[in-house]
C-alpha cells in the first residue's frame, strides 16, 4: 500500500520560531505557497522527487545545486543565521515576555522606548 506523504514544513517552521509570513519572505514565496505546502495541497509531489533524488544519488538536499559566487564579498547561501539575524532580515521583531522591562532611550529630545520604531 503506498503511503501519503506528509509535509513538515509547519513543524519545523514553528520549531524555528518562523511565522508563515516570515518563512515566505526567507523562501522567496507568497504566504499562501507556504499555507499550500504546509497543508499538503501542492509542493508535496516536488518535495518527494527531490528525496528520490537524493536517495537515488546517495546525497544530501544541498548537494544537488552548486553555488559560484559572482564575487568575494558574496555570502555562501550555506552561512548559518541565528533566529535574531533572520528577524533582523526580515524587520520583525522578535517575541519578547510581556514581564521583561524596556529600557527608555532619549532620541531628539524625548524619552522613547527601545523598541519603538524611531526614525
């Protein structure tokens, strides 16, 4: 009996502390692509034949693409980012406890808090 494949992506999406929002702005996608792919409705057919891939070659996902930078100061697509650079990309806050104080900060001539947006 073939079995139906189940996305993840919401797992691990949440487990990175990623909205839907956000991960769609990482991926390059519209919120509604990563609704679709959560839910199973489309992606799944290309997620399984890029496993196949994978297992057919004995490799993993990031070996089936070469990046060549274009220059030096290029990053590798491959550089780590904390989930504080992510939300820096992005310009979303991260989720902060309601119990932690803000500090206040003066910016020309008045008191604001620190995380207020302030131009």
């Amino acid at each position: 009996m073939k079995q139906k494949a189940k996305p993840r992506i919401a797992f691990l999406r949440d487990k990175a502390g990623l909205t839907q929002l956000e991960l769609s702005r990482l991926v390059g996608v519209t919120e509604s692509t990563i609704q679709n792919w959560e839910s199973g409705r489309t992606g799944t057919d290309h997620i399984e034949r890029i496993v196949r891939f994978c297992q057919a070659l004995n490799c993993q996902v990031e070996d089936l693409i070469e990046y060549v930078n274009a220059s030096p100061e290029e990053v590798s697509p491959k550089t780590s980012r904390s989930l504080s650079q992510i939300h820096d990309l992005l310009g979303t806050d991260e989720p902060t406890l309601a119990s932690t104080p803000q500090p206040e900060v003066a910016h020309k001539g008045k008191v604001v808090r620190s995380n207020s947006n302030v131009s």
